[in-house]
C-alpha cells in the first residue's frame, strides 16, 4: 500500500523557518495536487528564550496563514534548556552579542543554546512518528548565519539516520534542511519569491515588541533585506540605525 506523506515543520517563528515552511507548503500542494494525502504539521519548542511569547505567536500566525489545522499544531514546553542555561538566549547574566564578532571569527556565539537542534529533532521525530511522517523540515543554516556546532550538514545526517534506526522497518523518515548552505539574502529572495509573509515572523534575541536592531540577529537580518533593496517589514526600535548597524562587520 502506498504510505500517505505527512511533513513535520521545526517552526520557530524566525525568517528561516518561515522559509521553509513556505517550501514545505508548497511541497504538500504538489503532493495533493497530484492525488496523494499529505499533511502538513507544524511544530514548536517554548524554552524559556527570552523572547519566547512573541515567537510563539509568529508560530500561531504562520499557522494560520498556512492554513494549519489544530490537530496539527504542536506547541511543546522545554524549559529544561533555560533551567541547563548557559546561552544568551536563555540566560540574563550571558550577554547578548551584537559587534558581529562571532560571525567574522567563526566563532561559537552565546546565542548558542547547548544542543538545541538535538533536542528540537528528537522531539520533532516523536511527532513524526506518532503521524507515520516521511518528511522532517527544519531550518538550519550553516554557511552564513548562526555558527552553531549543530547547524552542520554531518550533525544532520546522523540525527536522520539515528531517528530511523530508532523507527520500525518501512517508517522510514527524511531530513529537509533546504537552507543549509544558503545565504540569509538567498534566503529571503527565495522565500519573496513564494510570498513567505516575513511581517509575521521574529527574529530578533532580545526585543519582544519592536526588534532591537542591534544584535547580530536583527543585523543579519536587516543587512539581508538592505542587500535585496527591501525594506523588512517588521517593526524595528530604529530601523534607520539598524540599517547603519547592518552594514558593519558583517560577511559579505
Ligand atoms: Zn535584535
């Protein structure tokens, strides 16, 4: 019998993710456009980031506009990670960078959250085998952005190939990380292309009402949107400062 798709979405709320969304979308329009049943199945970590609230409702706001079902949305607490600690992003007395120094140094920046995407992917590979999923997608970038340890395309392959050892025979489950070895601004010009509605996503570490336009985050991205001519839609401190920021110390 032919397995039904089912496609698991790592949904942040950040432009990343949102980008692969829109593709996963896509991807599951296809499916029933040419008679198959496939699902699309979005799925969230609170951890205790700092900017946990606004994430959460860019993920709500995704769904929505994707038109997810409910029964369909995952929304799971891993407060674990900020109780383990040792990151920016989830610990006050770490600072937030924002001179871009990580970034050219290729170096581990704080905003590293200790094995994130490894818990992220073995929660994620739960939903998935609860619905019999033959895709997971997630949003990690390697090249460019986040100089995380488990952002790289290595980690990837064997979490994939973890998950299905740990899968009966015939469940067997793909990774998609389509951004892998992209560019922010590929990104972005890819994900306009699709109509990915980047005003409801969030990218910044520390602000919650109005992007700080400072941290290494809010710089990428904004140099990301000055690089295509756009202007981002979402609403910054001072989005004419964030764009001088923007433009300093970061990779061409
Ligand atoms: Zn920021």
């Amino acid at each position: 019998m032919e397995r039904n798709l089912a496609h698991v979405v790592l949904l942040s709320g950040g432009a990343d993710s949102a980008t692969v969304l829109g593709i996963a979308a896509a991807k599951v329009a296809a499916e029933r456009e040419a008679g198959r049943t496939s699902k699309l199945i979005a799925f969230h970590c609170n951890y205790g980031q700092i900017t946990e609230m606004r994430e959460l409702s860019c993920f709500r706001s995704l769904c929505e506009h994707y038109m997810i079902p409910n029964e369909h949305r995952y929304v799971v607490d891993i407060g674990f990670l900020k109780q383990i600690g040792g990151s920016s992003l989830t610990d006050a007395s770490v600072a937030v960078e924002s001179d871009g120094d990580a970034i050219v140094n290729a170096r581990v920046p704080t905003s590293y959250v200790p094995f994130r995407n490894g818990n992220l992917l073995s929660i994620a590979a739960a939903v998935a085998a609860k619905h019999d999923a033959t895709d997971i997608w997630c949003g990690v970038v390697d090249e460019d952005a986040s100089g995380y340890p488990d952002c790289r395309p290595a980690f990837i392959e064997f979490m994939e190939a973890a998950i299905n050892a740990g899968l009966p025979d015939g469940h067997d489950i793909v990774i998609n990380a389509p951004l892998i070895n992209a560019k922010k601004d590929q990104i972005i010009q890819a994900g306009n292309e699709m109509s990915v509605p980047y005003e409801l996503t969030w990218s910044c570490y520390q602000g919650d009402q109005e992007a700080c336009g400072v941290c290494d985050s809010c710089r990428l991205r904004v140099a990301s949107f000055l690089k295509l001519g756009l202007d981002d839609p979402i609403k910054y401190k001072d989005y004419e400062a964030a764009k001088v920021a923007a433009q300093v110390a970061m990779p061409s």
